[in-house]
C-alpha cells in the first residue's frame, strides 16, 4: 500500500515541486512505533508541522489505517506507511530525524525500569536499523525505561562505527513540560511564560526539577519546593494511575515530542539560541549520560551547559539522581555487551 504507488510517487513529485517554488525548507522524520498511543497523535502533529517535508510512519501493526487517514490533512509533509521489520529499512533511508515511541508502556504498580525486558530489544533492533539505512540522522528515543534505553542505542550505534553522541537525544521534555505547568499554577501565571530546567533523567528522583532556576526569577517556600518537586517526579505515575491500566501519557508525551522535535529541527536547519532540555553523553557530571539544557545546532546538541548554581535541596537531590542513575545506565550498558 498505497495500492497505486506510481500515483504516490506522482503526487509526492508533484508536491515536492511546490514546496520547491515556495523555496521552504523540509526534513525527512520517521517515527517508529507511530500506531501506538503516542505514535499517532504524534504523527498528526508532526503532519502540521511546517518544517516537515516528508514523514514516515512504521510500526509493527496497523500502521495502513494510521498513515491513510493522516494523510489526508491538507497539509505540506508527504506521508508513508511501512509495516512490519521487513519494511524497516524503507522506512528510515534517508531520514535526517528518527523519533521512537516504539515499545510497551506502563501499567498501574510498575516502574519504568519494568518496561526493561521488552523495550530494551526493541530499542536494539530500531536502533541497528538506524546505523545501517540513516546514519547520520538525529534521533529522539522516547521508550522508557529512557535512563537505559539511551545507552542502549548508544552501545548499538558505537559497534556498528556509527555513533554520534550530539546526535542520540533522549526525550525529557515531557518533565518540563509538567514542570512548567506546575510551577505556572502555583505562581499564577500563563505557563507558556515560564521556564523550569529539569536535568537527571527520566524516572522517579532521577527527574530534578531545579526550581532555584525557574524564569521568571520567583522564590517557593519549601512546602511549595517539596510539592512541586515531588509532582514532577511522580507526573507520569499520576497519568499512569488515573489510566488504571490503559496505558500512560500519551496526548501529553505527544506534545512534548513535538516540541522536542521542532526544536531539533529548527537547530538542524540553522536557527540560533534553540535550547531545551534532553537526556544526553554528558561531562556535566561523572555519569557518561545526563540529561540537562543542551543548544540544538546543525550538528544536534552542538552545546550542553553545566548545571549552575544548585540550593542545598537541589544538591542532595542530585546526589539521589544519580546514584539511581548510574545503575539505569550501567544496566542499558550491560544488556548490549549481552
Ligand atoms: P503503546 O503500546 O500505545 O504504543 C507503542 C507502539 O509501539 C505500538 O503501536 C506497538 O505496536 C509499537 N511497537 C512495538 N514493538 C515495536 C517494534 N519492534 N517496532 C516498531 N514499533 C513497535 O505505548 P505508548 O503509550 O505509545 O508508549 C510508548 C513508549 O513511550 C513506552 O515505552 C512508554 O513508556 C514511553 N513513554 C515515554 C515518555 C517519555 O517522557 N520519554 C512518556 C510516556 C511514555
């Protein structure tokens, strides 16, 4: 499918003609895992997304459906389905962007670093299928447990002789953006004003929100610092329990994606000062992986930025961050030199 392929490729020429006399610029993004919870409202925006010329939607299931309904919306992204490992490869050549939502998510009781077992392969084999058809693409990985997943990928791309740290970006933008919502509440303020840098990782303590930094400068009593901190950490196990059992963020995880890709995409194309947060190959701390502000270039995150002052509530956290932290990492680790 589609079932007259010399009408797509027409189409797609006839399109590519246009965005051409519009002179705009377009990405090739590939999501994997794109009929899944996240996969789909994922791919409906990245379809409205301007900076998208082409998107590619593979999963292991039902993607036909999710690619024929997205691609009607009158919008410029070409866009193409591919089911099944034997299409992987299709799927990502060419791809300057690769963001994974691929794997299962969590249940109600469970920790992420649950999700180790079945996510851990599956990140292996996309990743693999990364090195070999799009090398030098971007990636965004959003399965979880993200404290291990990351090294994973990392592991992967090293012994295929492909591996560039500024380009494996682990998704944390989801904790900022609960982090400034939350924080946005407590102030009283439009939380698009505000800026909340969250560094660690991705799972319970290892999320630290460091509230000494928000923008605008602001001040928290510690019953609002310790409320805060706490709601960040446990956001996706709010989402997970009022779920009861469905599944977890999804139309929230889908937005941040977004966001995170946008960004990545407008660094990619050239745009000065685009700055978030991610999980990445630090030197921040003396883990090998942290996530923290990285800019967003040409190259993926060209720049990563120290922590900054930290508060004596900040520093113990970061100390409890990372002691849980280096053994997601070590674990990530181990599993690939299997
Ligand atoms: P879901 O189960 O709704 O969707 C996952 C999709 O992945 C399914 O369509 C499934 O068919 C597909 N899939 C499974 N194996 C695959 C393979 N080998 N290749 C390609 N696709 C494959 O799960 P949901 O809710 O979309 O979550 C996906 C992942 O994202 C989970 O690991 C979850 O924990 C994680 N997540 C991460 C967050 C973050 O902040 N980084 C936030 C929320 C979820």
């Amino acid at each position: 499918y589609p079932p007259n392929l010399q009408m797509e490729e027409n189409s797609c020429l006839r399109q590519a003609k246009c965005r051409a006399k519009g002179g705009a610029a377009g990405f090739k993004v590939a999501i994997l895992g794109a009929a899944g919870g996240i996969g789909q409202p994922l791919a409906m925006l990245m379809k409205i997304n301007p900076l998208v010329s082409v998107l590619h939607l593979y999963d292991v299931v039902n993607t036909p459906g999710v690619t024929a309904d997205i691609s009607h919306m009158d919008t410029g992204a070409v866009v193409r389905g591919f089911l099944g490992q034997p299409q992987l490869e299709n799927a990502l050549t060419g791809m300057d962007l690769v963001i994974i939502p691929a794997g299962v998510p969590r249940k109600p009781g469970m920790t992420r670093d649950d999700l180790f077992n079945i996510n851990a392969g599956i990140v292996r084999t996309l990743c693999e299928g990364i090195a070999k058809c799009c090398p030098n693409a971007t990636v965004n990985l959003i399965s979880n447990p993200v404290n291990s997943t990351v090294p994973i990928a990392a592991e992967v791309f090293k012994k295929a002789g492909t591996y560039d740290p500024k380009k494996l970006l682990g998704v944390t933008m989801l904790d900022v953006v609960r982090a400034n919502t939350f924080v946005a509440e407590v102030l009283g303020l439009d939380p698009r004003d505000v800026d909340v840098p969250v560094v660690g990782g991705h799972a319970g303590v290892t999320i630290l929100p460091l509230l000494s930094q928000v923008k605008p400068p602001c001040s928290f009593t510690q019953e609002e610092t310790e409320y805060l901190t706490n709601r960040i950490q446990n956001g996706g196990t709010e989402v997970v329990e009022a779920k009861a059992g469905a599944g977890s963020a999804t139309l929230s995880m889908a937005y941040a994606a977004v966001k995170f890709a946008d960004a990545c995409l407008r660094g990619l194309r050239g745009d000065a000062g685009v700055v978030e947060c991610a999980f990445v190959a630090s030197q921040v701390t003396e883990l090998p992986f942290f996530a923290s502000k990285v800019r967003l270039g040409r190259q993926g995150a060209e720049e990563i930025f120290q922590l900054g002052p930290l508060n004596e509530y900040e520093r113990i956290g970061l100390e409890k961050a990372k002691k849980e932290l280096a053994g997601s990492i070590q674990k990530g680790i181990s599993f690939s030199k299997k």
